[in-house]
C-alpha cells in the first residue's frame, strides 16, 4: 500500500506550511505531512520553506534576522489558495501541539556545519519533549545537515531529498545510514525504486498531484508519495 504525506500540510488547498495546511491534510485523513524549517535569530525552528520573507508574507528580509515572536505576528497567505483568515508562521512546537500525524518528515535546507549542528540538536530536543522521536524524519539535500544529524543525534532517522541523479542518490542515502529517499518523482524508475527498497530504504517521491501519475507510482510499489492535494491523493488511491 502506498502511503500519502501532505506536502506543507495540503499546499494546494490552503496556505503553505501553515497551521491551517496541516489541519486541512488531517481533515482528509492523512496522516502524514512534510514540511520545512529554518531557525529564528533566537533559536526557534519555524515552519517556512524559504531562507526569506518575501514570498509568502511578502516581508522582506531573511528567517534568520528575525525573532519567533515577531515571525509568529507575519501572515503567510501571499502566492497561496484564496484563504479568508490570517495564517501565521507557525513555530514547529505550535503543530507538535495541535496536530496528531502518525510521521513527520521535517526537511532542512542548505545551512552551515554550526547552523545544520543547532538544527538538528533543536529539533531532536523537541521531539523528545513532545514524546516523538519515532515518528519524526529529518530530510534534506545537504550532506552538511545529514552528516550533523549522524553524528549529533544518531537516534533520530534520516532522509536523502534527491531532486537531482548526477550523484547516486542511494550511494548517498546510505553513506549517511538514512531510512527514507525522498526522491523527485521524475527519478523514480522501477529499477531505481526496487534497488532503494533492497537496500532498505522507504522511496517517497514528491510532488505528485496528478491522478495519473499517483496511480502510475503507487503501481511502481513506492511506498508514499508526497502530494498538495491530500484529498485528492486518498481519493485517487484510497485513504492510506
């Protein structure tokens, strides 16, 4: 069966990485979301798939230079769906609280060894205090945040994001002992995928909001697929 993850909750439907996304994915019964996050200038992880402001909030300006109280105050509804009432950043700790999904992928972009180490620590910090340590994945493209999560918080599982095949995406996956490949759909060959799943790795391919195509890919055996329209996914494939 293949599993579906809400891409920044239901990116699709409503705002991105939003407190309301997340809650509109578990309306549909999914159970599973991807996310982003980057540090506040004061430590905290938010929820915002930018380094900047602009795009989402159209703020200027960079996550980093800001503190969490005030990227808390900035509504991020701007270049998404129609959305009546305000939506803020979201610190990680506020959808820890409100929202009950069964695995979270958290994806750490690009960063420095000093800030991919203070990442990596901080999200580990929270998801022992939140009681989910099992059910939490750090993701990312950088072998800077891999290898700071390898050797910084070894108890808390890894995923390789590969958009990309000029380096072996599973030679990668497995020098940093990761458990998931979140890999850009259009990577996912048969033989790809069957070689992944013999090395143990869970294939969850991103971002896949054709009917078609989920049913093309659930065929295939991935074992999720990362989707904006969560609704649409468990219609398409059953709810999973």
């Amino acid at each position: 069966m293949t599993l579906i993850y809400g891409h920044r909750g239901a990116k699709g439907e409503a705002p991105e990485n939003t407190l309301t996304s997340f809650q509109e994915c578990l309306k549909h019964g999914v159970r599973r979301c991807e996310l982003d996050l980057h540090l506040s200038r004061d430590g905290e992880l938010m929820v915002i798939h930018d380094p900047t402001l602009k795009r989402t909030t159209d703020r200027r300006g960079k996550v980093i230079e800001q503190d969490a109280a005030d990227l808390v105050t900035f509504d991020a509804r701007k270049g998404g769906p129609g959305w009546v009432h305000p939506c803020p950043i979201p610190r990680l700790e506020e959808l820890f609280e409100q929202c009950a999904f069964d695995h979270w992928q958290l994806e750490v972009k690009s960063a420095s060894r000093t800030r991919a180490a203070t990442t990596v620590l901080a999200i580990r910090e929270l998801a022992q205090r939140h009681g989910l340590l099992d059910k939490v994945t750090v993701t990312s493209s950088s072998r800077e945040v891999l290898r700071a999560a390898l050797e910084l918080t070894p108890d808390l599982s890894r995923g390789l994001v590969a958009e990309y095949a000029w380096l072996d995406p599973l030679k990668v996956a497995q020098s940093y002992d990761c458990r998931i490949l979140a890999l850009n759909w259009t990577l996912c060959t048969p033989e790809r995928l069957q070689k992944a799943q013999r090395q143990g790795l869970h294939v969850s391919v991103w971002t896949v909001n054709e009917p078609a195509l989920m049913r093309r890919l659930a065929d295939f055996g991935v074992d999720s697929l990362i989707t904006d329209f969560p609704g649409l996914a468990t219609a398409t494939l059953g709810n999973c």
